[in-house]
C-alpha cells in the first residue's frame, strides 16, 4: 500500500477524536491513503492517454470510474495470501496491493522488464506473481472459471496439505506451492461480461461447492457501445443472481469508497468463514469511453454523462475528505502534487526501458525447465513376471491388457504417486452420490468408456468427481488448478464437444506461460475420446480435427495407436511442465491390436520421438491414432500380392512431431504417403507433406500423396463410413501406386 506523507488536519482535541473516527472500519489514514491510490490510479490512465497520443505507447484502457470499488477491494483482501483475478479496469486495486506505478507503465511501454509480461502484453493486463495476482488475458470473462479452480485448489491444499510437498523427477521440482487455510480468491468482470456462457458456468460451480470466491461485477452500464439493458434481462444482475444458492450478495455504489469498502469486508468475512462464495454488484462509471479507441459520445448523449460524472470517485472521496476535515483543499493539492510528481519520475524510467530483444520471441512457449523430449522420459517397460512356477508348468506371459486397462492403470499408479492429481469431467466418477458406493448397491461407472472406473472409490471424490455438463467448465477450472500447482487430469468425453471449451484451449491453457513471460504456467492434461470408425459413430461420435490444436503454440497434442504407446505417453503427459492434449481413439480402446502386458508404473516414452512399426524399401508411410492398424494391414496384403515393402511411421505424438524419423525414411523409399482420418484438406497432414515437399524435394521420385477422409462429415450408415473414413483398401491403393510410380 502506498504511504502518504501528509498528516490528517488539525492539532487540537478534536483532532484526536477525528484520529479515532472510523467509517466502516476505515481509518483517516487509510481514507487518505485510498484517496492517494486512486489519484494515482487516475493520473497513470492520463499520462498513458498523453503518451499514446505522443505515439510512445501503443494501446491504452483505462480504470477511470471504478477506482473506489478497486481500493475497496485492495483494503479489504491480502496481497501475497489471497489470490486475484481481476480485470483490466483494476488499475487502483492493483495499486492497493502493491504493484507500483513504474510496473504498470513498463507495460505501456511495452519494455522487457516488465513484470506483467515482459512487453508481451496490452497495458493494463495485470499480472503480478509476487502479489498473487495471476496472468490476465484479453478475452472478456475466460478468467472467472480460472478462478474458480484457483479457489478449489486452495481449498484442495487445506484438505490435503501433503500435496504440497515439493518432489523432484517431474513438473513438481518446478511449481512451488503454497495456501493460507482461510485464502479468498477474488475475480471481476464487466456488466456486459455477465453475458458470457463462461459466467454461468462458473456460478454454477462455485455455488455448488461452496468454493471461497469473491465474484467482483463492476457494473458501468456499458460493454464498449451496449447498454447494460441489451445485456441483462431487466437491465440488474443482481436480481437474476440472488436465488444462487451458498451465495452472501452485496450491492453497492461503487463510486463510494467507505460504502464499497462496507460491501467488500462484509463479503470477504463470508468467503474467509468458508460459507460459500460472494457477489457484489458494484455500481461505477466509465468518464473515459471503452478504450482510447472508442469515442462514447457517439452513442451516449452529454446528458447522461454529465449524470454520471456527479458520480467521479474522486471528486467524491475529495469532497468527502474536506467535508470529513480529514483534509483541507490545500493538503489535497499537495498531496494532488506530489503523486503527479511520481507519476512523471516513473514515465521518465519507463521510456528509458529496453525493448524486448527479439531473439526473445519464442521463449517460454514451452517449459524451459523440463523438455517431454528429452531421455528423462525414456524408460522400459517393466513386466510384472507370473510367480515362478513350482509344479513345472511352463511360465505363463503376463496377460495382454487393452488400451483402455492401460490407460487406467497408468491414471491410478501416478495418482498413488503424486497427491496434486485431481481428475474430473463428465461422468468420470464412479458415483457422485457416494452413500450408494458406500453402501455397496451399486458398481460404480467411471466415464462412459469406463477409462477412469475404480479411482472414485480408491482416491475419494476429492480427487475423483464429476463435472456439471459444460466443457468450458472442466478445462477453465482445469487451468485454474494447474496455475496453483495442481494437476489436473481432466476429460472431455468426446472430441466433437470439445467446442464450448475452445475459448481455454485456444486462448488461455497453452499461453499463460508466454504471455506472463514464465512468471505462471497451468501444466494440465486434457484427455478427450475421439476419432471414428465406430460402424453408428456418425456426425457427432466420430470427428477427428487434430490439425486445429496443433496449430496452436504452447499445446502438446499426443495421438497414441496402441495400448504400450498410450500408457507410455499419457505418464510423460502428467509427469511434464507443459499443457497435454491427450487424445485417445475410441476404437482403439478395446481393440485386439496393439494389447500389452502391464508395463508397470514408471514405464515413459518422450514426445517428439516416432515408432517405426515395421521397416520398408519401397514406400513410406506417416501416419498415427486408427489409421496405424490399417495401414499395417494394407501393407501386409501389398506384401503379400505384390511383394513391395512399405516403411511404415506412426507418429504417436504430433506436437511435437519426430522430423528426423520422417526424414531418415523418406531418404530412404523417396516416395512417402501421408495417411490421417481426419477430412483431407487443411488436415494434420497437410503440414507433414508440405514440410516434406519443401526439405526434402531432392529425394523424392514420386508426389508426396495424402490419405484421408472425404471433406465432407461422417455418415451413420456403415455404407456412408465406410466411403468417408480412409479404408484399408485406399490405403493399398495409394501405397501401389505411389511404389510403383
Ligand atoms: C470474448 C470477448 N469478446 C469480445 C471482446 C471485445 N471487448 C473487449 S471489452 C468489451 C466490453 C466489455 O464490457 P464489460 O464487461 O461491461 O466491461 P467494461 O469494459 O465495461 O468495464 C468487449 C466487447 C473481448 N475482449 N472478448
Ligand atoms: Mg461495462
């Protein structure tokens, strides 16, 4: 908290009285105090306004109008202990909790120094690993499901305080973790972003697990040019909040500081006592448009801004100061001084500060302290031998365990392992009405692929539970948890699905190492069903669409073909420091091919590294996930019939995908086929023959030929499948032609 170097006014008895005058636990101190936070709050938005004007920075946004509701939120919470999530009109309660001028202008400027993001960032993006104040992005109300998981992780940790223990071999050595037993997480949002589905959905959850969030609404009627009545039905979100159950509700004239503050410790009171999560709708204002790029005088006449500006914060809290004889005009006007003084110290550091250098561009995609690549995760098997037999039986093979079996045994090994996996999606849990388990009446489901059966019942629904029916929901929460160090293990229970959580694939899971530029990292693993090939799967049971997460920087996207392979590849997905995309073809699960034998629970394979299925002369083959089976069986019969051998490739991880394997096989055959199932064209395949064609044009004697579905959807008739999904005759096909071109 800044200090203030004036005194409170006046010297006599009365003074003392003035001292010890609080208004709503507020001291004169901390009046004055706040009234300085949000000068400066005021001034920094100016001096940006002054300097995007001289071209010197490059965006600006302003926290004008809710600087009360911001003080009173940073008087009311812990910086360091609770957890913040707020947005990007917080400027002065990210004042309050300490972050300083020169900080948040260093981002306005873009310089590499800055904490934030080290100029990776618009201004005004909060983020401040010392405080607690987790990275921010640009999409309207992402952030509320994250701090939802923020709040379920602080309360994981108090239930289970061993999982905060530091370990070394994996992402753990890495991710500190701590929590305060009665920690609030705080998140805001705008009026207009109470419209966003993500909003509910993290509601929903908070209430239901009387999760210990504040949920902040600063309410300025407006979302860029639309009016809060086109946004809320009846124009109040309080009304269509208040029957939330587990919920203590305030609202509040946010442009009143000792009102707001009233409101603020009334609701932290209750999240701190574990009653359940808060809301306060605050009622601010917004004098300086949506951004400097927005002119609201455009869609708001002078009327109702001159309405509005009665109600400036700071206008308020003045005339509320003098009126109090806390201070008099002329101790404000010093005080006015000297934090514009400081405001002009720390613009002039800032634009002195370097640029980021550009070789920096690339850095923290990825964990730059634990590489899936590298041969720390490169391991063997390890088969659990039949006890030696006594009466000279022959010794019997271990038994040959599906994809499916893997996939569970390998989830409950690292859970037994490591305490901050939590695993939960729909229908994951063996049953979410716990007595009917305990009361042993009914078996248990454990997902609708029954990959997660059993661990409800060995782990508790801590760690194991179900999910509401809202994908945004799991990886939101997801990236929240992973943020505190959690890992969370969570399902997506089809591919086709996966859309309503697009928003935190794409935006926020694979970036928060990036744009806070290392400060945080959400390492979580997402595990989806997909594919086809399922004879019924039709349109929305058998979409592929891998390309679309590969296109995306900072996301792992794994695609295992057989059992060993996937329980492999799904420990180094949990075991590493970088976000997994898990993806596990639904037909594979239960299928003959690719069985093996338990390879026990520390059995790894590094990402990036292909597996040569079988060695060839005349063609290559790339592929991975259920084409892998097909492929193998059209080479056999090529074989077979016409004695040409195909070099055949599966991928097994696809970002990152094994360049010198593709390479050292196609200098080999020079003639490859790129075979996927997804739809041909813009497919994943399209990047590996296009690379293909580029670096190694020279070896080649033929086209590089693709394999794929139809560009088209996939029907429910078999007939219909079976012309759309790549066949094990297409592939025959192809595979002759290309050797014998
Ligand atoms: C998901 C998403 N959609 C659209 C935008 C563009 N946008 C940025 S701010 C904003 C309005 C937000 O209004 P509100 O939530 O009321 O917050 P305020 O800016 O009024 O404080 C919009 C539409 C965005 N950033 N993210
Ligand atoms: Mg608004």
């Amino acid at each position: 908290m800044a200090t203030v170097k004036t005194e409170p006014k006046g010297s006599s008895t009365a003074l003392a009285d003035r001292k010890e005058k609080t208004y709503e636990g507020l001291t004169q101190q901390q009046l004055i105090d706040g009234y300085r936070t949000m000068y400066l709050s005021r001034k920094l938005d100016d001096r940006e306004i002054l300097l995007k004007r001289q071209q010197k920075i490059f965006f600006q946004i302003s926290g004008a109008g809710h600087e009360a509701i911001g003080v009173a939120g940073g008087f009311a919470l812990k910086p360091a202990y609770d957890w913040f999530y707020p947005y990007y009109r917080d400027r002065a309660l990210c004042l309050t909790l300490g972050a300083t001028p020169l900080e948040m202008l260093l981002q306005a400027v873009g310089a590499a120094d800055d904490p934030s993001s080290g100029g990776r960032q618009m201004p005004s993006h909060w983020g401040y690993r010392r405080l607690n104040i987790v990275t921010q992005s640009s999409p309207t109300g992402t952030q509320i499901l994250q701090a939802v998981g923020c709040a379920e992780a602080g309360l994981y940790y108090a239930r289970q305080p061993q999982a905060t223990r530091k370990a070394t071999g994996d992402y753990r050595q890495f991710k500190d973790v701590s929590f305060q037993p009665d920690e609030v997480t705080y998140v805001s949002l705008g009026d207009g972003t109470t419209s966003e589905g993500e909003f509910w959905e993290a509601m929903n959850s908070a209430s239901n697990r009387k999760s210990p969030i504040m949920f902040v609404v600063e309410d300025n009627e407006y979302a860029i040019s639309v009016p809060v009545e086109v946004q809320t039905p009846g124009g109040n979100i309080s009304r269509l909040v208040a029957n939330y159950p587990n919920f203590h509700f305030e609202e509040v004239e946010g442009t009143d500081v000792v009102a707001s503050y009233a409101a603020m410790s009334r609701a932290v009171a209750y999240v701190r006592a574990r009653k359940g999560p808060a809301f306060v709708h605050a009622h601010v204002i917004r004098p300086y448009s949506h951004s400097l790029s927005d002119d609201e005088r455009l869609y708001r006449p002078e009327q109702e801004r001159q309405r509005d500006a009665q109600r400036d914060p700071i206008t308020r809290l003045k005339m509320f100061l003098v009126r109090e004889g806390i201070l008099d005009e002329n101790e404000i006007n010093r005080l006015d001084k000297e934090i514009e003084h400081e405001v002009q110290e720390a613009t002039d550091r800032a634009l002195d500060a370097a640029p980021p250098a550009k070789d920096s561009a690339t850095k923290f995609v990825y964990s730059p302290d634990l590489d899936p690549i590298s041969s720390v995760f490169e391991t063997q098997p390890v088969l659990v031998q039949a006890p030696v037999p006594t009466d000279g039986e022959p010794k019997k093979a271990p038994a040959a365990k599906t994809m499916a079996d893997l996939i569970n045994s390998c989830l409950k090994d690292e859970m037994r392992r490591d305490e901050r996996i939590v695993i939960f999606g729909e229908d994951v849990a063996d049953c979410s009405r716990e007595q009917y388990l305990q009361q042993k009446l009914i078996k248990g489901k454990g997902g609708v692929f029954k990959l997660t059966s059993g661990l409800q019942c060995e782990f508790s629904s801590d760690r194991v539970f179900n999910s509401p029916l809202a994908e945004a929901n799991i990886v939101g929460r997801a990236v929240g948890m992973a943020t505190r160090g959690l890992k969370p293990v969570v399902e997506i229970q089809f591919f086709d699905y996966i859309w309503p959580a697009m928003m935190q694939l794409r935006d926020e899971l694979p970036l928060i190492r990036w744009r806070s530029n290392n400060g945080f990292s959400a390492p979580a693993v997402i595990r989806v069903a997909i594919g086809g090939y399922l004879t019924g799967g039709a349109i929305y049971h058998s979409q592929c669409g891998e390309s679309i997460f590969t296109h995306i920087p900072g996301l792992r996207v794994v695609f295992p073909s057989n059992a060993l392979d996937a329980a492999g590849l799904l420990r180094t997905a949990i075991r590493c420091d970088d976000p997994v995309l898990f993806l596990e073809h639904k037909r594979l699960y239960r299928e003959t091919f690719g069985r093996a034998p338990y390879p026990g629970p520390d059995y790894m394979v590094p990402f990036g590294k292909a597996r040569v299925v079988q060695t060839g002369h005349h063609v290559t083959v790339i592929t991975y996930g259920a084409v892998v089976p097909r492929a193998l069986q059209a080479a056999q019969k090529l074989q077979r019939e016409h004695g040409l051998s195909v070099e055949l490739v599966d991928l097994r991880t696809l970002n990152p995908y094994d360049w010198q394997t593709i390479s050292a096989s196609v200098r080999k055959t020079n003639r490859v086929i790129v075979a996927y199932e997804d739809s041909l064209s813009w497919g994943y395949g399209a990047e590996i023959a296009a690379r293909i064609a580029d670096e190694l044009f020279e070896d080649l004697d033929a086209p590089v030929r693709r394999v794929a579905a139809k560009d088209t959807f996939v029907g429910y008739h078999p007939q219909l499948e079976n012309a759309i999904l790549p066949q094990i005759d297409d592939l025959l096909r192809a595979m002759k032609e290309l050797a014998q071109y």
